[in-house]
C-alpha cells in the first residue's frame, strides 16, 4: 500500500467563546485538515491547529510545507516504511503540527487497513480518558461558575487555569476562589504559558501555598535556564514543560537541565510517533505526563484520547480534552461525548475520525 496523494485543506471554524491565555488568544480555529489517499482508496485524516506564537506556524505555512514540501517527499513511500516516513519528515526542521498530523494521519490508514482501532496498535492500554478542562483568562467568579458548570453538566473534575501576563492578584485570587468554590477533591493546576519570570512563579507559587494545586506548567521561558532550574529545586509541585519540549530532544534537554520536572504530551505537535517516544523516555525517568491540549477541535481531541488511552502512564491524569465544546462547531461527522468526566475511544479500525463532507464544503477556506 502506497501514499498516492495528500491534502492539506485550510478551513475556519468560529469559537462561540474565545480562549485567552499568556501567549495569544483563539477566537476561531483556522485550521488546516491533513488527509493521506492511498493506491488502495483508503484515506486517512488528521487536524493541525497553527500556533504561531507558541511554534510559528501558521495556517498558510502549514499547507506549503505540507503541500509542497512534504507531500513531494512521501508521495510513491510504502505505508509501512515508518522510520522512512520520520527520517524525511525529520530533514525539514521545526513545523511541529504539520508533521504531527502527517503521521497521525499515517497511522490513521495503518488502521483502517488492517481493520483495528489505532488505540489497540499503539498500546491497547484501556477504552477512555478522564478529561481535565481548561479555564481561559476570566473574572474569578465568572472562571467559578464555568467550572461548577463543567462539573455539574459533564462530571469533569480536573480544571487547568490559565495565568500570567497579568496582575498576580487576579491569577491568585482565581486559585483561591475556584479551591473555595470547587472543594478540596477537585484537581486544580496552572499553566502561564511562559507569562512570568522564574521569581514571579515562585511569587505566585508562595501565596497560593496550602491551596492544593497539583502542577504548575510552562511558568517562564524554558531559555531562562538558571531561575527555571530553581524554580524546579524549591517547587513542592511538578514544573510542567510543554511549549518548551515539543520534541524527543527538547524532553531530554529539558529534564537534563533540570528545567521541568514533568512533561505535558501532545499529539498534535509530535504526532503518535514521537508521543511514543517522548512517553517511554519519561516512563523510564520516573517523570509524570500530561495528555495536553493544544486549543484542538473534536478531530485533535479523538487523536489525543485515542494515545492517551493506549498506554498506562498516559492515561494515569486527566487528558485536556474539553475546549472544543467553545466552538460553534465541528467537522467530525459524529460528535464526541463526556460522559461521567470521561471521553471513550472508538472502536472503529483507524482513529475514527469520520469528517462530514457537508461540513468541510461549508468552512473549507481554498
Ligand atoms: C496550553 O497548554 O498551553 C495554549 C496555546 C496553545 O497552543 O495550546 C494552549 C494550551
Ligand atoms: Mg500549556
């Protein structure tokens, strides 16, 4: 089985309700759908979500790289020929999500081909991940009510919060109002996206002392090696890389340095692939991860659960499944669900990412 041929098609979906974090703000998802057509007829797909100021990507960049970059490369490559497939993918530096998705979208096929979900190619580990949801930038009270919402309307029980970049006051008060209003059974951890400086994190981390917050991730640019290294060395929770490691190599620099001490996963920048790797690095380290998000539609969300849920150590914490639901809508053909706090796999051969043909047409952008 052959790659015959591959799209990258740009297409914009509204948010009904933007997320604002430290590093940008999403107000809708101009995203680019990635599908890999084979010599058999069979095609597999996969979401790329541009983050220009967390990678530099961009929607325009993603289809050039992808359409006349990549595409020229794998064209004519056996399926199978994995390692040949990462080794081309790999002589083209950076563009993380388009390769991502390039891969998940290979794996995709794998599946389909041979009839198996692709959570049981990869680890077959369980059927479902417990979500974690991510709270924007918002008044303390208004951060409450969305959180007792999610609670109440999906069982989630696990909040990030969104901070940095702002008055300390607000992102304190919004810890000690959610932990107040929340009860101390709710998991709640921050992300700053790199908004404060090491001694703004360790600030922050002080007058939230005895709140319970289970980890704080990206706190300052990871480039700020020394005041990173002792912010790890006097946290009494973990210091979570994530834009920082979006590669096997940025992992271990980053934990040699002593620059986090846990690492948050996503598919969306190292496909399932890299994931693997990146996992079994951190399992063999006695490091903790976390299934991220990265601001993903309903396809990036299926892609990240369906990873999560292979493996054990994946799948310990709650996966960051959950901001789709601010979007106005979708191009996956059936829609995901959160039952009890948890999203299922699915049981079809491939990830299971059925597109609405509809849909696409309707918020295509080419
Ligand atoms: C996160 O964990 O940082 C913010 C920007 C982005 O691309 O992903 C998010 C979530
Ligand atoms: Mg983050």
């Amino acid at each position: 089985m052959k790659i015959e041929r591959i799209e990258a098609i740009p297409y914009s979906i509204p948010y009904a309700r933007p997320l604002k974090f430290a590093s940008g703000e999403v107000t809708s998802a101009d995203h680019v759908l990635v599908r890999i057509h084979t010599d058999t007829g069979i095609c597999g797909v996969a979401d790329t979500p541009p983050r220009p100021y967390t990678y530099g990507e961009t929607q325009d960049s993603i289809v050039s790289v992808v359409t006349k970059v990549f595409a020229p490369q794998l064209t004519g490559l056996d399926l199978l020929d994995r390692s040949k497939v990462q080794q081309l993918l790999g002589r083209t530096v950076n563009n993380p999500t388009a390769k991502g998705a390039l891969d998940i979208a290979l794996w995709d096929v794998i599946g389909i081909s041979l009839g198996t979900p692709v959570h049981k190619l990869l680890g077959g580990f369980t059927d479902s991940m417990r979500v974690s949801h991510m709270l924007g930038f918002k008044p303390a009270a208004e951060l409450l009510e969305e959180a007792l919402r999610f609670r109440e309307t999906y069982g989630i029980n696990t909040f990030k919060l969104k901070t940095g970049r702002r008055p300390f006051s607000l992102d304190v008060e919004a810890c000690h109002v959610l932990r107040e209003g929340l009860g101390a059974e709710t998991e709640i951890y921050l992300d700053a996206n790199r908004g404060w400086t090491a001694n703004e994190a360790m600030e922050v981390l002080r007058r939230t002392e005895g709140l319970g917050l289970s980890m704080l991730e990206e706190p300052c640019d990871a480039g700020e090696a020394l005041g990173r290294r002792r912010l790890v060395q006097n946290s009494s929770i973990p210091i979570v890389g994530d834009e920082s490691v979006p590669t096997l190599g940025d992992v271990s620099r980053e934990l040699l340095s002593g620059g986090s001490n846990a690492i948050c996963i996503k598919t969306a920048r190292s496909g399932f692939t890299e994931a693997q790797k990146i996992l079994g690095l951190c399992e063999g380290l006695g490091v903790d991860v976390t299934m991220g998000n990265q601001i993903d539609t309903q396809i990036g969300s299926l892609a990240t659960v369906t990873f999560g849920a292979a493996f054990e150590a994946s799948s310990r914490r709650a996966g960051e499944l959950s901001n789709y639901l601010d979007m106005t809508d979708d191009l996956l053909a059936e829609p995901l669900t959160i039952d009890d706090g948890a999203i299922r796999v699915r049981e079809v051969p491939g990830v299971g990412a059925a597109i609405d043909a509809a849909k696409l047409q309707k918020y295509r952008q080419d």
